[in-house]
C-alpha cells in the first residue's frame, strides 16, 4: 500500500464531511467506536488529553493550546478536522503532520482490523477509523498530552472516548440543527457530553441558553467551570494589520502582552480559553506552565484558512466562514483590522448552508461579490448562489472557476483593496491549491 492506496482504503468508509445521508444519531455509535481502540490497545488512555468542542473556533483554539503545551520541551499531539490540501494536517505532533510513510503503515494496521467479517458487518466511518489512527500515532510517539478537536456535536462524537483532564466549550451557535436540534440549548447539550466529570471546563462567552446548559451539566458531573468575560478576564492593547495584542487574567494566574498574528477579537477570546486551560493543567494533572510558555505559545499559533493573508496590493485574506455568525464575526474582523479599505468576496457555500442570510451579512459591508463553486460534492452550484445573492439584493459577478473567480476580484481591485475569499473551507482548499511553495501569490 501506498499513500495514495492508503488516502483509497480511508475513502471506502462512510465519510459524513462530504455527505449528509444518514441519520443522527444512529450513525455515530460510540460502542464501535470503543470496540475499534480497544483492538489497537485503548491507545487514548496512553497520555493525557483535552476536548475542544463548540459551533466555531474549535481549531484556532486547540492550536493555541497545542502550541502552548509543545514549549514546555513535551510532545504535543494535536488532532483535528477537516483538512485542507493533505489529510496528513489532521495529525499532528508538535506541529508537524504525520508522514506520509506512517500514514500508510497506521492504514495498513487499521486494515488489517476492518477486514475481519464483523468489522465488514458493521464497517467504522471515515472519521472513526482516522480518530483511531491519531490516537495510535500519538501512542506510538510517547505524546504527553493530546489536544484533541471534537467533531460533530461532542456527545456522540468518536472522539469522545478519550478521557480528559479538561474541555474546552468554544461559542456554540445554530449549526447543523437538522443534527444537533433546532434550538440553541438542544445544540448545548450535544456539546457538553464531553463533560464526563470533575474535570475543569473552560468556555468562551455564550449567550445566555448556553450558559445555562453548561452550568446545569458542570454541576450535575461536579466538574469546574471557569467562563471567559467571567472569571477569565480579557483586554486588549491594540491591533494593527498584522497583530494584535493583549492581556488575560485567569483565575490560576495572570498573563500580560500576549501577541497573536491570528486576527479578530473572536481569536483574542480564542486564545483567553487556550490560555485558561494551560494555566488550570498545573492544578489538574500537575504539568506547569510558564508564562514564557504561554507568550511564546501564542505568538506561534497559526491556523490555516482563518483570516489568512496570501498576497499584498490587493491584500488577499482567505477564511472558511460559513455560517451568518461567522461571516458577521470575519466581516468585523476584516473592518478593525482593515479599517477603511474597500472589500471585495469571493464566495462559494455549501448546499447545506443558510445562503440567504450569509448573503445578507455581506450585503451592506461589500464593494462586489464573485460567486463561485469549490471542488466538493456538498459545493452549492455557483448558478443558484449567484441567483439567491440577487434575491438578497445584490448584483453578483459569476465564475464557477474559484482561480477566474479569484482572477475577477484581483483585476477590479485596487493595490488598497480587500479581497476576501470565504463561504467555505472547501474553497480555501482550492485557492490554497493555486500558491506557490512559498504561500504567498505576491503583487499583482
């Protein structure tokens, strides 16, 4: 088996990131899940991990917490998802990816496990047998602690069988509510099944219905629960294109002048639960954390696809926003950092998004929309998109092509402008594609 065999032996296993037939949530049976560990040896009870879980900021937030960790001189895996150009970025220690050559020797022993018949019977899902694959690969590699990004919901999540010193509950909004529940509380409780208890939880600030549901299962499993805007306080220093500055006072303890080159005022919060989780370790699993850890840990954090600057004159951002609260949160992220310069999008979405109501962020913010379609069997075809931005009010420009989309929105703008690429980590994928080796498309 190759990596290419390995990438086809993955494929041949129900993979619900690109298709939304099943049912929830039936499908996700942690007993598989349990049964398919205990073949590799429970390898998630190797080290110690924590739980991301929440509607958005799960990756950028288990990012800075990986990073912290990893300068404390340990190894620091971190599993998370979806890809962007390799599934080999979901696995990671000390932020580097898996090799292709254990990729495929991890495959191969997952293999050799799934041809049984009662695996054939009752066949894992992609997710399931790619979260087994980290979990082994960090066992292997004497990882000391895993920070591990839940997928869908958290209460019946794969990941969800690794026992964890702490969780963190990242803003929970209205996402796949044909899944989780069509309110927010309903969405809460898929979230806070990660609690198992007497663990520490940190949250980003929720509205008030998802407050309340992490309240009432902190307290039911005698877990502690510490919420940024609450115990954890914030405040900026200042911000300019490329930074942004910060302090963060925590109940374990207090950090000053923290320096993150991930953008936004959601990224500061992100970075205040990382922060508020590496200084609560110390008193759950006995593992300190210098402030210099922390300083350095910030500044290092990087997270693909997430306010990600790739050219110059015109700036060209890509972000996967894809719902209307993060296309709402980006479009004030790119104003405050950005302030004054026109914006431009190019936007592809997936079927199952609320392309209305992203539409009707846009709509006041931006000079032109270039409607496109990513390379994914769940991509909205751009045609219909490009029809519900008129119905949303806007004059939309058509290039299903993302490099002619991308081509479009460069040749209107100005060396001054924004271009803002966004609707779908999908599309990100497909204009990171287009980059040369050095990341970056240069002047244009």
């Amino acid at each position: 088996m190759d990596f290419r065999g390995a990438q086809e032996y993955l494929d041949s296993f129900a993979n619900y990131e690109r298709t939304r037939s099943f049912e929830y949530p039936e499908a996700f049976d942690l007993s598989r899940m349990r049964s398919l560990a205990k073949e590799l040896g429970n390898p998630q009870n190797a080290y110690d991990s924590v739980l991301i879980a929440g509607s958005k900021g799960k990756g950028s937030t288990a990012a800075y917490l990986s990073s912290i960790l990893r300068m404390e001189d340990v190894k620091v895996g971190l599993y998370t998802s979806p890809h962007l150009l390799s599934v080999c970025e979901r696995i990671c220690i000390n932020g580097i990816p898996i090799s292709e050559a254990r990729f495929v020797e991890s495959a191969l022993e997952l293999r050799r496990i799934t041809d049984a018949a009662e695996w054939r019977r009752d066949p894992p899902t992609y997710f399931e047998v790619l979260t087994a694959m980290a979990f082994k690969h960090f066992k292997d590699l004497k990882v000391r602690w895993a920070v591990i990004e839940v997928g869908l919901g958290g209460l019946y999540d794969s990941t969800n069988i690794a026992p964890a010193k702490a969780a963190a509950i990242t803003p929970i909004g209205l996402e796949h509510t044909d899944l989780l529940g069509k309110t927010i509380p309903k969405i809460a409780v898929q979230k806070a099944g990660i609690i198992k208890g007497r663990e520490l939880v940190v949250s980003a600030p929720q509205v008030r219905e998802a407050e309340k549901v992490l309240q009432d299962a902190c307290r039911e499993r005698e877990a502690e629960l510490v919420m940024v805007g609450r115990e954890t306080q914030v405040q900026e220093r200042w911000h300019d294109e490329r930074e942004q500055a910060f302090d963060v006072r925590t109940p374990y303890g207090d950090s000053y002048d923290l320096r993150t080159t991930l953008l936004g005022e959601h990224q500061i919060e992100n970075a205040a639960v990382a922060v508020t989780l590496a200084r609560g370790l110390e008193e759950r699993a006995r593992f300190k954390v210098s402030e210099a850890a922390i300083k350095q840990g910030v500044a290092a954090a990087v997270w693909p696809g997430r306010l990600e600057r790739v050219s110059e004159a015109p700036v060209v951002l890509l972000d996967g926003a894809h719902t209307p609260d993060s296309m709402r949160r980006l479009l004030v992220a790119v104003k405050r950092h950005f302030e004054g310069r026109v914006v431009r999008v190019v936007l592809g979405l997936s079927r199952d998004k609320d392309a209305a109501a992203i539409l009707g962020e846009l709509r006041a913010e931006v000079a032109q929309v270039v409607v496109t379609e990513a390379s994914s069997p769940r991509a909205l075809p751009a045609r219909e998109l490009a029809e519900a931005a008129r119905a949303a009010g806007l004059e939309p420009e058509l290039h299903p092509d993302p490099e002619r989309a991308l081509a479009a929105a460069i040749a209107s703008a100005s060396p001054d402008d924004v271009v803002l690429v966004t609707g779908s980590l999908f599309l990100v994928a497909d204009v990171q594609r287009l980059l040369p080796p050095h990341r970056m498309f240069g002047a244009v």
